[in-house]
C-alpha cells in the first residue's frame, strides 16, 4: 500500500522505511519457518567439506540480503539517499572456498533467485524462496500517524544507517520465554530486531528511526510468528512516534537498568548495589534493551564497554528514543561532565552524532560507539544514574577507568 498524495516527504520517507522493515522482517522470519531455508541457518560448521561450502555461512548471508533489500527499495523511492545508506554488513559474500559475488536486488525474481541459487552453491529451492521474499511487498496498513506528519526535512540533508538482524545469535538459536511480558526478555527471538536510523548527514543526529521485532507472538495452531514495528521522528524541534512517552510519574514507577549479559562484573555490581539487584535486568541485543528502554520496561540501558556497540546498534532507537524526550548520550562524557561541572551539566551532555568515523581506529572499530553508553527516556533517568555512578565510583574507584 502506498501512502497517498498530500503527505510530506517526512512521511512518505517513514512510511517507506516501515515498509522496508517490515519486508525484512518478513525474510528473517522466512529464514526460520521454512524447513530448507532453516537448516542452512542452524547448520554448525563441523570442519572438513563442510566448511567449505557456501551455505555454511547462510547466517551471514541472510544478513547481508536483508540489508541489500532495505538499501534497494529505500533507494529506488528516494535515489537521493543512494550511497547514503550504510550498514553493519559488506554487500560483498565470500563464502568458504574464498570465492565473492556481490549480493543484491536484480530486476526480476527469476534473476535474483539465480544469484541466490549461485550464492547458496546450487540451492535452486532456497534461492527461489528468498528471491520471492525479496521481491514481495508486504501489505502494511498506512499509520494514520504517519499520514498527518508535517515536518519535512530535504532528504539530500539525510543518510541512513541499517542493522539488518541486531541480535544475530539470537536469531540463530532461537527460543521464547512466554512467562516474560512485563519485563525484559533475557534472551531468544524477541531480542532480535531490524533497526534503521535516519540521521543528518551535517551534524550527525538522529532524526527518524523504525525498530522492527519481527518476532513477538508465536500462534501455535499455525506455527507462525508475527511481529512489532515502532517508529520516531525527531526534527525541526518536532516529535512523534507510535509510541507514547514513558510514564515516570506513576508512583508504582521503580527505577530499572537493563545490561548486557556480558557487562563488566564490577560495574554491573556497582549498580546491583546502588539500584538493588532486582531492579537490574540482563537482555541481549543493543536495539531491543534500547527498545525497551523507549516502551518503559526500563528506565535506562547502560554500556560501559568500550566499542561494546556500534552506530548501526543504536542511530534508529536513539531517534525513537528522543522522539520520545529521551536520548543516547556517551557514558564517559556524562561522568567527565558530572564530575566537572555537576549535575546541572548532563542537561547539555551532547547526544551521540552518526555522520563521522574514529579515525583513531580501523575497520568497524571506525564505527563504533566510543566510550560507552546511556540510553535514557527521560532527563530525570540519565541523571539518577550518572548521580549514583558518580557517588559510587568516587576519585579513587577504578571502575569506569577503561572508558
Ligand atoms: C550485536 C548484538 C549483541 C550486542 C552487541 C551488538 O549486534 O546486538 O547482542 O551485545 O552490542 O553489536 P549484547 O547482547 O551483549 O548487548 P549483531 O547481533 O548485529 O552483531
Ligand atoms: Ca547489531
């Protein structure tokens, strides 16, 4: 479905992004429902033949097609945004044998299931499936909310960045914890998201973003899944979003920090003792404890780690967030701006920008989120925990030294 004259570009630019998100979805979810698709997902690499072979990184592939997909479609609506559009992925596959070929949409489904087919070392079945899946369109029903958006913003001013499956592992393992609703999920297919974040290409921040979960409720009369799509437009001092901003009024509102399983022991000790040990959550993948974060089921995700996440992980959920009057700010600067100027500072804490590399760095390192990271809904959230970080860890404290 198209989204009819009269909308400005604003939401004719978001309108084609959910879109695109929600065809990404739809092949992820592809990837795991149908029986010859799945088992080149879950295959294990066991060395030997098997290793060589190009369906051994299947999991990459999907990757990489589904970014190829949001970069074509988001493109042929808007050429100016081509060689805009980045992502976490290299359209070049190599597979085993060492042997590349570039993945992307050809003009028609009998061409690109025959790429597929070559890619996927003969695998007519799969390539058919997936070309299908690339070519579809899936029918969405045009958010009303996204009809009456009048903030435009000339997309020559934007670029894109794209993380096509945020919590690959995940993905590939699969599961769902059905007793968890109200809090985060700690692991499995609801941590799995499609992230794409709009940002100014001067000046760096983050504009629109649409976070996909492509899988949140399971029928099991059908054996499918289906899924969630949030979206935020910030710009020209304009909010809006699908949805509404957390309540951190509610007297039943207890403080909550969500963290990575892999967080620094001592830091996430740190917290345990400031905010109580139930009030800290572990969830994996950065787009959805972002999302979380964004639909209130916590007040904050906090990162310590250096580079631990990258601008693809966060440039969508960080426009939702501040759509939502909250934002993405970098750990290490609020602590430095706490610590120098109080309290008052984290207010003008400058948010994370998107438009420029660590030239310090190479490769995805260039990319990364430096210094880790706050992602907040509110100003009172930021500054309750950068207070407590700030007390806890005093001038003598060694653990936020690695930042
Ligand atoms: C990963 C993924 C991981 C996350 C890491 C991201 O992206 O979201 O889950 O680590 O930061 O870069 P953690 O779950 O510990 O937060 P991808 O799956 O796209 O590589
Ligand atoms: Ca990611």
């Amino acid at each position: 479905m198209s989204i009819s004259g009269g909308c400005g570009i604003t939401a004719t630019l978001l309108h084609c992004l959910v879109q695109a998100s929600e065809k990404a979805a739809a092949i992820a979810r592809l990837c795991r429902s149908e029986n010859a698709l799945f088992e080149l997902l879950v295959q294990e690499k066991t060395g030997g033949d098997k290793n060589k072979k190009f369906v051994s990184d299947f999991k990459t592939l999907a990757d990489v097609l589904i970014q190829e997909v949001i970069k074509h479609d988001v493109g042929v609506k808007f050429p100016v945004l081509v060689g805009h559009i980045h992502g976490e992925e290299n359209s070049k596959f190599t597979n085993g044998l060492g042997e590349s070929e570039t993945v992307r949409v050809c003009a028609s489904v009998a061409d690109t299931a025959v790429l597929l087919t070559r890619i996927l070392d003969g695998n007519a079945r799969a390539g058919q499936l997936l070309a299908h899946a690339v070519h579809v369109e899936p029918e969405i029903m045009v958010d009303h909310r996204i009809r009456g958006l009048r903030l435009d913003e000339p997309p020559n001013n934007l670029a894109i960045w794209v993380d096509p499956i945020d919590s690959t592992n995940q993905y590939i393992q699969g599961g769902y914890n059905m007793s968890e609703h109200t809090r985060p999920h700690s692991q499995g297919l609801p941590c799995v998201t499609v992230l794409i974040g709009v940002y100014e290409r001067i000046g760096g921040l983050p504009v629109m973003g649409v976070v996909n979960q492509p899988f949140v409720h399971y029928d099991g009369e059908n054996g499918r899944w289906s899924g969630n799509v949030f979206w935020g437009v910030c710009c020209n001092g304009e909010q809006a979003s699908s949805l509404s901003p957390p309540d951190s009024t509610s007297p039943a509102d207890t403080f909550s920090l969500v963290l990575s399983s892999s967080e620094d022991r001592a830091f996430r000790s740190t917290l345990e003792e400031a905010f109580g040990p139930d009030n800290i959550y572990l969830a994996a993948g950065a787009g959805y404890k972002e999302l979380c974060v964004a639909k209130g089921l916590a007040s904050v995700f906090v990162s310590s780690e250096d580079g631990g996440t990258y601008m693809w992980d966060s440039c969508g959920p960080h426009a939702l967030l501040r759509a939502l009057g909250g934002g993405i700010v970098r750990l290490k600067s609020c602590l430095e701006d706490y610590r120098h100027k109080g309290p008052s500072a984290l207010a003008s804490t400058p948010q994370i920008r998107y438009h420029k590399p660590l030239l310090s760095r190479e490769g995805a390192q260039q990319w990364a989120n430096e210094g880790g990271l706050v992602a907040y809904s509110s100003d009172k959230s930021l500054c309750a925990v950068i207070e407590a970080l700030a007390q806890a860890c005093g001038p003598d404290d060694t653990t936020t030294d690695k930042l």
